[in-house]
C-alpha cells in the first residue's frame, strides 16, 4: 500500500525543510513545490491528498493560487493547510476566504503538525 501524498509549499528553507522532514516521519510522501505561480499546476500533475502551504512568499499570491485551486472542479476537494506568521492577520484572513480549511501559526506547525492534519483531513 502506498504512502498517503502531500504537496507541501515552501520558498524558505526553514521551516520548509523541517516540515518535509516531519511530514515523512508521520509516513507521509512528500512532493515540494517552491514557484507559487506554477502552483496549481503541480496539484493537478499530482493530486495530493492535501496541499500544505506557506503563505509567506515573495515571488507570488498563494491566496491566489487557493482561489483558483478551489475554483477548478478537478481540484476543489483537496484541503489545504496553510500556516503564516500569526501577527500578519490580512494575510491569514486572505487565505481563509480563498478557501484554506486550516491556518496555523508558523512557530507551532511542526510540534502540531500530526494534529492540524487529522484535523484538515476530517471529511466535512
């Protein structure tokens, strides 16, 4: 039986490493994405069982690109956790209405990782 697979956002190398780590030690398989504009076209070409991101990024909108995954009927049912810096509250409320299920504090993530998934995977 194969690995459950996660796409796993990340331009910073830390905490994007660690939560790649973290994340095969939970028994996940882990795909990384760095290009927020090539974003949703690496979700389609994988289809992750959920799609962890970092919304702290300089090169592009990951907001955005949740928008358009939630908008495409062949993605739309994949859950997405996303995790931030807790003081940048516009862009955790951007990432809420554009549709991520999860946001999580960036200091907490990987101590909390296990839970926030069973939490973003529970069936709606």
């Amino acid at each position: 039986m194969s690995s459950p697979l996660v796409l796993l956002f990340y331009e910073k190398l830390m905490p994007g490493s660690q939560v790649v780590n973290r994340l095969q030690d939970l028994g996940y398989r882990v795909v990384s994405a760095t290009d927020p504009l090539k974003l949703v076209a690496e979700v389609r070409k994988h289809k992750p069982m959920v799609l962890v991101a970092d919304l702290d990024t300089k090169t592009g909108d990951i907001p955005d690109a949740i928008r358009e995954l939630k908008e495409d009927l062949e993605t739309q049912h994949i859950p997405v956790l996303a995790f931030a810096n807790l003081d940048d509250q516009a862009l955790q409320e951007r990432a809420r209405i554009a549709g991520a299920k999860l946001i999580a504090g960036r200091e907490g993530v990987l101590d909390q990782l296990a839970h926030l998934l069973d939490h973003v995977l529970e069936m709606d």
